[in-house]
C-alpha cells in the first residue's frame, strides 16, 4: 500500500513516515505543500492520503476536493490531521470530502487503526468495481448471445403470411424467447398443415427445442405426409435431442383444401374447443395422448380425431397458460372456465377472435403479468385458398405389393414401413396424407376384423374399447397364420391412385354395410364409421372375393 503525507511541516512528516514504516506501511510519499501533494497524487497514486489543514498557499480544505476529482471515482481514504479542535473545522473536514481526521499530536494506535481499517474498505471497494466490472462485461455477453439468438429464432421460426392469414393467432411469451410454438404450411394436396406446441417450463431452454420442429415440420409438411407420420417422426427428434425433463406438448393438425375437415393429433394439450351459441352444441375434443419426446417409438400412439366443421365454424387450440393462470383466491381458470368464456364471447358477439378471448381471459389473472407463455389459435372453417404446386406432368407409373405375414402383422411400424416405401410412387405426394388414412382403415379392418375377428359391438363404452384392445393385443400376440397383401398402383397419367388390402381371413357381408351408401352411423355409435369414412375419401370403393379384399380409387386431381 503507497500513502501520500502531505504537511509544511517536515517533522511532522518525518514522525508520520516512521510511524508508518514500524507499523509495515514502508512505501510512503512525501509533499510539503497543497500544490505539490496534487503533483505527486497525479504521479503516484497512492492509496490513502494523510493531509494536514492549515499549511500555505493551498490549505487542506482547498487540496481534499481537487484530489478527489482526480481520484475519478475510486474509493480515496482521505485522512486530515489537524491541530484544530473546534466543531465547525472538524465538520468541514468531511464536507470538503475527507473520510475521517486525526488530531495532533497523535496517538499511534488509534492513527494505525483508522488507517487499516480504511485501507481495508479501499481493497473491499476495488474488489466490488472489479467484480461490478466483471458483470457488466458478463451482461454485454449475454445480450449479444441473445441478440443473436434472437436473430436467428426470428430468422428460422417463421410462417408464410399467406398461410397463416387463415389463422387467428395470439403469443405472449412469458420472457424473452417463447417456450410455445405455432406452425403452420402448405399442403401439396391444397390444404394446410400446423402445429401448436408447448414445450417444458419458458425462456430460452424451452425455446430452443423449436428450431429441429421446425425444420422437420417444414420438410414433412412439403412431402404430404399424414399427421401420424409428423407425429411419429416428431417424438423420435425430441425424444433424442430433448433432456429426459423435457417434453413437448403438441395439436398437430392437417385441415383439407375444403376447410371443413381436420385430422387431429393431441398430446398433453388443454382441450380442443369448437364454439357454439349454446352449451348442447359447444364441442370439446380432450387430448388423449401422451407428450411428445416421453415415449420410445413402439409406445407412442399415433391415432388421429378427424374433426368436421360447419362453414365458419370454429376451432379453438390453446396452451396451458392460459388456463392456468389464477385469480386472487388461487382458483385456476382451466377448461371448464375457457369454455363458459368461449360461451359467452359467442352469445355476445356470435363469433371468437383471439384477442378477445384472451382480454377476457386475462379479466380472471390476478396478476398483470402471466408465469407461463400463451398461446391461442383460433381456426375459422372455409377453403383454402393456396396455389398448389407443380405436379410432375408425366410421371412414371409404379406398382408396390407388400405381404404381411403373422410375423410381421405383429411389428408396431408395419404399416408406416409400408407407406414409405408407397411415398416413393410418383403422383401421391398431394394425396399422400389422405392415401395414409383410406390405408391405416383398411388395414386395420383387415388385421383386427379378418384376421383376427374381433367384433366391433364390444365398443359400446369405455370399458368395452379397454376390453376390444386387450383383447386385439391377446389375439395379435397368440397369431401364428395370417396374410394381409397391400397394393398400391400410381397411374399418373389419369391422376388415379388405387389401394386394394386383401386378408386372409372369410370376408363379410359387405353387401349389407349401408355407410358404403352414404349412410351414416348414428353419434351415439362408438364404432363401424371407418367404412363411412373410407367412402367419403375415395371415388369408388368396391369389395371382392366376399368381402376379404378391398379396393378403393382415388383421384388426385381433387385433392
């Protein structure tokens, strides 16, 4: 430590100077007068200043402020030593910036005391500017790593504006970067792929699992894939890149070129609303699967809803935030209150807008500010209207025949295997997730009902389809014979696509199945509408050797 003693007094200073030097202070400087000790300050720099009052030319009072302008901030013991004793000078001598003042003559341990101790608040004081220093230059880091991050989120995340003008959307990001996700694309068949997403807690851990979504989305949404495929390639990317505490939560949608059909995926989301004047007609569609990135491949369940909708009807997807957020009591607004809010939003103004429900929403926060992202998505039902892209002119046509014996019926990826290797075919792409539908059907009619004759009246209710499938997995498990022969054929030329499924099983009176004419199951049935369904996608559907084979046609120029 370097000490600056400053008194016209040379035995002062020579007392001054032994004194320190016995107590371990040996680098000391001397100054005989007020200008000579702002001289030596400047070249110096010394830790602490020892500064008589009364001296000529420039007193102590005059030399104290000018010192501690040069000190430009750092913390500067300035210690006067004076012979006066009144009230008003020892006053002065902190009001003109001294830290404390030692009277004459001196008493040696209280002096050394003072000294050390302020000694110590210096070292405590550069210590804090070092680290305040260190923060500041740790807070320039962080925010250029965000402004970057931000840049290529904002880069990388984003939707086309003609695609999404067929949304209502509303995001509020609970920080920074948004932990939930809203995509959506073009669909080759004149439709619209999206995906609403929410992943584990917000901020930027959560945000960051958005960018391989989105890349794959944006891929599998240009091949026409069907919503099972984007689900099941999803969970495989996030169950890899994702920690094992991290999930994400998902609506996974494919709307049809007319806007009045929706095949439906939920995993861990809040309930799907479709609005309606009154309570009878107010539909909610519950998610009935797990997250996606928590189960391996063969656990996951890749089951759809297919979701009508009215002209201008409207469908209404939002993250937990919303419904989670609590009003001073604690209560949580959750399902049941988005809907009487949905409710009364319709009566009143007879259609819902995003921000709206959300303002209405917010009424019931107790808080201004949300702990969770939000997000809200309302989707209204007309056609798409999105340029289709170029088909290929004159494509090749292709014929894939796949045989499935009991030991393949029995692999969980049979029937994706089969669709990718169909995907190959030129002409399919715009039909692809429809083609992916009319297939899961049949084959699943084929194994479930020809092969291993279960009997769908078992799934009155909810106890009997847990009683149908224990008893599919039973059966499926003990199969030892069995065949299911797929063809697909691609004719580009006539933009035709047939698919026949063929069983090894006796067929069925197919004759008798009214839904192949246009009659529909009752709402109340649990069962027998993927014959309806099948009909309702295709061109023509006929059967053949007594019902054991199925052929359907489908034309890829209305799509």
């Amino acid at each position: 430590m370097k000490i600056l003693i400053v008194d016209d007094e040379a035995i002062n200073r020579t007392l001054l100077t032994n004194m320190l030097y016995n107590a371990g202070y040996k680098k000391c400087v001397e100054a005989v007068d007020g200008v000579e000790a702002i001289e030596k300050f400047t070249e110096e720099q010394p830790d602490l200043v020892l500064l008589d009052v009364v001296m000529p030319g420039l007193s102590g009072f005059d030399v104290a402020p000018k010192i501690r302008k040069l000190a430009k901030g750092t913390y500067l013991p300035i210690l006067f030593i004076t012979a006066l004793e009144d009230k008003d000078s020892l006053v002065r001598c902190l009001e003109v910036g001294g830290n404390d003042f030692a009277t004459k003559p001196f008493d040696r341990h209280i002096l050394i005391a003072k000294i050390r101790a302020h000694l110590k608040i210096r070292a405590l004081s550069e210590h804090v500017e070092q680290q305040n220093k260190a923060l500041r230059l740790f807070n320039q880091r962080v925010a250029r790593e965000h402004a970057i991050v931000e840049h290529i989120f904002s880069h990388a995340i984003v939707n086309r504006p003609e695609v999404q003008a067929h949304f209502d959307c509303f995001l509020q990001p609970a920080e920074t970067f948004n932990g939930d996700l809203f995509l959506c694309e073009a669909s080759p068949s004149g439709g619209i792929y999206f995906i609403v997403g929410d992943f584990t807690g917000h901020g930027l851990a959560s945000a960051i699992g958005a960018l391989p979504v989105t890349r794959a989305f944006q891929e599998l949404s240009q091949q026409g894939v069907s919503v099972s495929e984007i689900v099941s390639e999803l969970n495989q990317i996030l169950t890899k890149f994702l920690p094992s505490d991290m999930f994400m939560a998902a609506v996974v949608g494919e709307i049809n070129a007319a806007g009045n059909r929706i095949n439906l995926w939920q995993g861990g989301m809040p309930a799907v609303i479709i609005p309606a004047k009154s309570n009878r007609a107010l539909r909610k569609i519950s998610s009935r699967h797990m997250a996606l990135g928590v189960l391996e491949e063969h656990e996951l369940n890749t089951d759809i809803d297919i979701v009508n909708l009215g002209h201008n009807e409207q469908l209404i997807i939002c993250s937990d935030g919303l419904i989670e957020i609590a009003n001073d009591d604690g209560d949580m607004l959750l399902e049941e209150g988005l809907a009487e809010i949905v409710k009364e939003q319709m009566i009143e103004e007879g259609i819902v807008d995003a921000n709206s429900l959300f303002s209405r929403a917010k009424a019931h926060c107790a808080t201004s500010t949300f702990q969770d992202d939000v997000t809200l998505v309302v989707f209204t039902s007309r056609p798409i209207k999105m340029p289709l892209s170029n088909q290929v002119e004159c494509g090749f046509p292709s014929v894939h025949e796949v045989t499935l014996d009991a030991e393949h019926l029995k692999q969980p990826d049979a029937l994706p295997r089969v669709l990718q290797l169909a995907g190959q075919c030129e002409g399919i792409q715009s039909i692809r997730s429809i083609m992916f539908t009319v297939l899961s059907e049949l084959f699943n009619n084929a194994l479930e009902h020809g092969i291993l004759k279960l009997d769908s009246k078992l799934k009155q209710d909810s106890a009997g389809f847990q009683q149908y499938y224990e008893n599919r997995e039973v059966s499926l498990n003990a199969l030892r014979r069995g065949r299911i022969i797929i063809r697909i054929e691609s004719l580009p030329d006539r933009g035709q696509v047939l698919v026949s499924v063929a069983d090894s099983g006796n067929g069925f009176e197919w004759e008798n199945k009214t839904h192949l004419a246009g009659t529909h199951p009752s709402n109340n049935e649990c069962y027998g509408r993927g014959l309806s369904l099948i009909n309702t996608l295709c061109d023509r559907v006929w059967f053949e050797n007594n019902g054991s084979k199925v052929i359907c046609l489908l034309n890829v120029r209305h799509y």
